[in-house]
C-alpha cells in the first residue's frame, strides 16, 4: 500500500470527522506531519496521533481534506466500484421502480465531490472536488462495470469548481450520445437535455414529491408555479385534475414543457405559460381597495430556486418566501391545498414554515398541515452531515 503524507488536526476536531462529517476545514488542521500534493490521498490523524481515516487533500480549497474512508485503502477502480455499488443498491431498495435517478449523491453516498444522475441508460458525471476528478478515469471505468452505459457525459460546468482551482469542463466521456434524450418517470414521459439544461437535466429529487402532491389533484384547478419541465403539473394532470397552468421564466422551459404534455396525451388540460411567477401572481391578486381577490385554485405548488446561496443574504430570502405565499394563499380556494417547497440549505423548515405562517397570519388564513416532504431517497441525508438534507417542503390545506 502506498504510504501518505498525513495531516493531523487540531485538538477538538477528531469527533466531528469520527462522527461521519467528511469536511475538514483549513482552520481545523494543526500541521502537516508530512508534506502533500494537491489532489492526493492524506492520511488524516487527531493531535495524538490516532488515525481518523484518509481524504482527498486541496491546499487551494477552504475544505482542505474530504474525508473518504475511516480506515487505509487503496483508491482503485474497486474502491469506487464497491463505493458505486453500495450507493445502487439504496436506490434499489427505497425507489425500486425508478428507471433515471441519481446513483452517487456525494457525500450523503461517503463520496464528496462525486455526482453522478442516470437517466435511463445515459449517466452524467459531476467532480466536484480535485481529488475526485484526479481520478475520473477509473470512476469512468467503475461505472463502465457497473452500468454499461451508452454514454457517459460529464456536466462540469458547476460554480463550486472553482473553490476547488478546477476549471468548467463539460463533454462527452465515453460512447456516444446525440440531443435530447427521453425518459420515463413515474411512468410519464420526460425529454432531458444533458448536455445544457438545469442540474444535469432534472430536478431528480422531486420524483417522490410528484406523486405524493399529485394526490391532491384530482378534480383540481392546478396552478405549478416556477414549473421547470412541468414535474408537477404533468403528474397533477394525469392524477385527474380538471386544469393545470404551469410558469416557469424561462421560455426554454415552457417549450420543453410544453411538448412533454404533448408526448404525453396531457395538452388538453395542461399548459404552461411563460412569465416571473412575481410579476404573475401580483398581477393575479391586484384589485381595487375594498374589493376581494377571488380564489380559484384547488392545489397550488410552489417550487422555487434557492433564494439564498448563503447565510448573508437570508433575510431577504425570506421576504421573498413571504410574497409568494401571500400571493398564492390569496388564490387558493377554501378546502385547496398549498403544496410549497424550499431548496435552500440555509432555510431549515422551521424557519420556512414561520415564513408561510407570517403569509397565512397576513391573509387572514388558517392552515392545516397535511403532509411534510423531503428530498427523493436517491439524495440520502446523512443527519451527521447536516448539508445533506436541503429540500424540505409541507402541504397546506386551507381551513379558511
Ligand atoms: N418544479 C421544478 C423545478 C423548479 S426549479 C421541477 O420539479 O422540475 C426553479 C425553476 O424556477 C427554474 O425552472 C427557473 O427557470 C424558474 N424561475 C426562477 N426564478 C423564477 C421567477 N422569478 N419566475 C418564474 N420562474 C422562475
């Protein structure tokens, strides 16, 4: 086995990193007992000289070790192949009937800075820090054994990259793989472009939260607010709602949509509409003093981008949730459902649910909690590693 050079860490620190969380910080490490590459695997000890494991080392990076492993390995084509595999294997046993999912969540899967989403039998590879992408060639390889995909496409085009000194990479790294690709969800027909849309193509960790919102929509005026390729919208309209509006900003997003109802057999009862979901729903509520916004909506969904992408600027997140909840409670109708998601992992639900409290408080209206949600199981959250667990959403029925 090769020998590491190994950084030891401050006082304190150890139990944190005993404790699964995989960071270690600059400020938590005392010396470098032996002098390391950027990239490398390090052996990571506490100030006494007890091993905590070994981690991919990034002197450019704030986390300057990710941790992988709490005894010696080697880092081959079998350590990612057996990594690979044991993530699967989660994924077979909570979401056995998916068919695109994301196999390797980083470090909810022990693998940070790895990410990797299959859609049907195309995969995309995200490396997030230098360590792993070092070592793309034999997590290509591994996946190659596991999947035998037709294609392997790398989506590298992330911001977080450059924390780590990685440029944007994107392209194709193994077979071959041509426009948009088609999908199947929870049994409806999705296309996806991996080469350039959102995320690596989907916002995989909703395809739970589809079916379990779409419960609410049969029989229902259904409005998806910052609708995407119209995830929820379509799963209401096949649930039975009687109409579905979809809005989403972009206007790649509404034509994507806007076919996938089609393929779809949905068009008839879903569209989708091109406007700031803002802009929309203050025009919708906008009425003269003394006059009333009249309801008329049975399930509305709202399912934003993170307003917040630090801690700084969370208080102006949380106007922002204020409004949209506002807005959207003014159209819902008595007995509809609000069914309302929030990304931001600066966001906890308690904080989000005092946001959609001080709407309802402001409207006059009163709130019953039906359902409570997460993020899909193919984004595990690891409680020991808080980032993990992002997206928390609840559903709303409306008392009066
Ligand atoms: N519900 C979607 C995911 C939403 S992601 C799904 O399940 O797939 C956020 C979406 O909001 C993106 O498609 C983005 O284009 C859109 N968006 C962001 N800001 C917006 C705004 N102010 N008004 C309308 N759409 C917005």
């Amino acid at each position: 086995m090769k020998v590491l050079s190994t950084v030891i860490v401050r006082p304190g620190e150890a139990d944190r990193i005993l404790s699964g969380h995989p960071w270690v910080y600059h400020g938590s490490i005392q010396r470098l007992a032996t002098p390391a590459n950027d990239g490398d695997l390090v052996q990571v000890k506490d100030h006494r000289q007890r091993l905590l494991g070994a981690g991919f080392y990034n002197s450019k990076s704030k986390i300057n070790v990710r941790m992988l492993t709490h005894d010696r390995v080697e880092l081959d084509t079998q350590f990612f192949e057996e990594r690979i595999r044991a993530a699967l294997a989660v994924r077979q046993r909570y979401m056995p009937t998916a068919t695109s999912f994301r196999v390797v969540n980083a470090e909810s899967d022990l693998l940070s800075g790895l990410i990797v989403d299959k859609y049907e039998d195309v995969l995309v590879v995200q490396t997030s820090a230098l360590g792993m992408d070092l070592r793309k060639d034999m997590i290509v390889t591994a996946l190659q054994k596991i999947f035998k995909p037709r294609a392997i496409i790398e989506r590298n085009d992330i911001a977080s990259r450059k924390f780590e000194g990685l440029p944007e990479a994107n392209g194709l790294l193994a077979g071959a793989h041509e426009g948009p690709l088609p999908i199947s969800l929870n049994g409806l027909k999705f296309t996806v472009n991996l080469v350039a849309g959102h995320k690596t193509g989907l916002y995989l960790d909703q395809q739970m939260n589809y079916e379990l919102v779409a419960r609410f929509a049969k029989g229902a005026q259904v409005l998806d607010c910052f609708s995407f390729l119209g995830g929820f919208a379509l799963h209401a309209a096949r649930a039975g709602a009687a109409s579905v509006v979809g809005i989403d900003q972009s206007a790649d997003a509404i034509a994507a949509a806007t076919a996938i109802a089609a393929s779809n057999g949905l068009t008839d009862r879903c569209t989708f509409e091109q406007a700031n979901v803002f802009d929309w729903l203050k025009a919708k509520t906008a009425v003269a003093p003394h006059e009333k916004v009249i309801p008329r909506y049975d399930l509305i969904i709202l399912d934003p981008p993170s307003f917040t992408r630090n801690r700084a600027s969370v208080p102006d997140a949380m106007r922002g949730y204020k409004e949209i909840h506002l807005r959207a409670l003014k159209l819902l109708r008595p007995g509809g459902v609000l069914a309302t998601f929030c990304c931001s992992h600066h966001v906890d639900a308690v904080l989000f649910e005092a946001a959609i409290m001080d709407a309802a408080k402001d409207t006059h209206r009163l709130l019953r909690r039906v359902a409570s949600y997460n993020q899909s199981p193919d984004h595990p959250i690891l409680p020991a590693i808080p980032e993990t667990g992002y997206l928390k959403g609840f559903a709303y029925e409306l008392v009066r």
